[in-house]
C-alpha cells in the first residue's frame, strides 16, 4: 500500500486584456482541482462555469475515504454499462497496474460531472455551456493514482522529467499533455487533415464538440494515471495555451518550485504575449500528508 498523498496547488486567473469579463471558473480542494472555461456570451458563461466548479467542489465523492460509498446519480438516458465498462476496460489495459475498481471510480467522476451538466442547463435553459478539465487524486486498492477528466478544449499536463543523461536533449523537463480537446480542429488533426501547426490558426479552431450545460454532447474523457510523490500536474484553459508554446510552460513550471509562483509567472507571461482571452491555470503537485501539513 502506497502512504497518501494530496494536492499542493497554486492557482491564477484573469480576464486578459480584451474580454470584458472573465468566464473561467476553478477549484481547488486538497484531493481535486479543476478549470472550467464558459462559453454564451454576457453573464451565461460565466454562470455555466461557475455552477460547474461549485458542483463539482461540493460533491462528497472527493471527500470520502471509500469512494464506493458515493450514491451514483444515472444520466439520462441511463448509462449503458456493458458499453461503457468495455471501452473505459480498453483504455485502462493500456497500463497492467490500473486496479480493477478503477471502472467504478470513472463512473463516479462522470456523475459528478453529469450533476454538473444537469444544474448549468436548469440554470441556463441550454443558452450557456462550459469546457472543465481536472484532476482528482484517489487511492484504490491501496495505491495513489490521478483520475483525469476532460470535457472540451481546457487541458491538463503533466510535467516530465528531464533526460537522464543519456544525451538527448537539452536537460529540460517537456510537458506531456495528458487530454485531447474536444474540437473541430482537434478532429481535423486526428484524422489527417490538418497539422497541429494549422490548426492554431485555422477559422474554426474555437468550435467546441462537446461541453457540459449544453443539452448536446457532455460525456468526459476519464483517464487513470498512477501517481507519485512530487509528480506536478497543471491544469488550463485555452486562453493560456494559445499564448505560449508547451515548451516554454515547461521551463517555468521546471523551474519554479512553488506552485502558486509558477502558475503567476505563466499568467503574468500570457499576457505579455497577448492576453485575447480569459486566462485561468493550476499547477497541482502530490506531496505527502506531511509535507502538505508543513506547507499550509
């Protein structure tokens, strides 16, 4: 059995300098954090994201030691569970040390974010919507791992280390983009269409395939990632990946030991570089319960 471990976040955000207001929203708990990115124009979006990280900070499902004791609230139409447990099953082979009960943890994070999809649209009769990207560090079957949740084009990262001195590269820490949008460009790429240099630029690069409140498509990507101490995730909305490269988001969150201090020098640098969205980030490290004791 892996010792527990928590969230050690820091968190920044802004409206840029060409909207004017900010629709993203974030959470930060000690076991999740998430970003959502609102999308309706005037207030809708941002009560879209707003009720969606208020859902989603509220559910006991993050705070219970036993994550099966969290009452599953089935979508409708209900979830087809044969389906559902194959394709997650076919995912989660991908790594032979993902535990059995990783199936009913997704299905629980789904939940959570189909509430989340159900209260945006009560609120916004279908005039509003919101991406979410974010992360919860759970333990199953006695070993600590991140699930990761996806719905849009927010993103999350997880930061790399550098090489080992076997010679390649520079000694730089990459990034690792742990998400895949939910996009016409992000499509368009998959299958050949277009390149990732192209779809930067392209006309249609801010349309959204699925979003939560809408009252279309909302299923999330649900990925489960065996964590370790010390790993650092980060967790952003496209006003902050549309402004700087993965290799420059690199270099700061490999450098900067603090997470609140890392996640302002990347929002302070978005906006140098231009700042024509709303820019929200977190930078999420797992440390110990005794680490995160001696840090707060």
């Amino acid at each position: 059995m892996s010792a527990p471990l928590v969230i050690r976040a820091g968190a920044a955000t802004d409206r840029g300098l060409r909207r004017e207001s900010n629709e993203d929203a974030l959470v930060v708990t000690a076991t999740m954090c998430a970003v959502a990115d609102g999308m309706g124009g005037h207030e809708a979006g941002e009560v879209a994201s707003a009720l969606c990280v208020r859902t989603l900070g509220a559910s006991p499902l993050f705070r219970l030691e036993d994550f099966r004791q969290f009452a599953v609230s089935e979508p409708d139409p209900p979830l087809d569970i044969a389906r559902f447990r194959a394709t997650v099953e076919r995912e989660l082979r991908l790594d032979p040390e993902i535990p059995d009960d990783a199936i009913e943890a997704v299905r629980r994070v789904r939940s959570v974010l189909w509430q989340a999809d159900q209260h945006i649209q009560s609120a916004c009769e279908g005039r509003a919507g919101t991406t979410v990207t974010g992360v919860w560090l759970a333990q199953l079957d006695g070993r600590m791992f991140w699930l990761v949740f996806n719905t849009g084009d927010s993103r999350t990262y997880r930061l790399l280390p550098p090489p080992d001195g076997t010679g390649q590269g520079d000694g730089t820490p990459g990034l690792a983009q742990l998400t895949v949008d939910h996009s016409e460009v992000q499509y368009l790429v998959s299958i050949g269409q277009l390149t990732s240099a192209q779809a930067l630029v392209h006309p249609r690069r801010n349309v959204i395939t699925r979003a939560l409140g809408t009252g279309q498509v909302w299923e999330p990507d649900v990925w489960v990632l065996p964590a370790q101490p010390g790993e650092r995730l980060m967790l952003c909305s496209d006003g902050l990946t549309n402004e700087l490269s993965p290799a420059h988001m690199a270099r700061v969150l490999g450098s900067v030991p603090h997470p609140k201090e890392a996640a302002d020098v990347l929002l302070q640098a978005a906006l140098r570089t231009g700042g024509r969205d709303n820019v929200t980030l977190i930078v999420a490290d797992a440390v110990s319960l005794e680490e995160y004791a001696a840090w707060v």
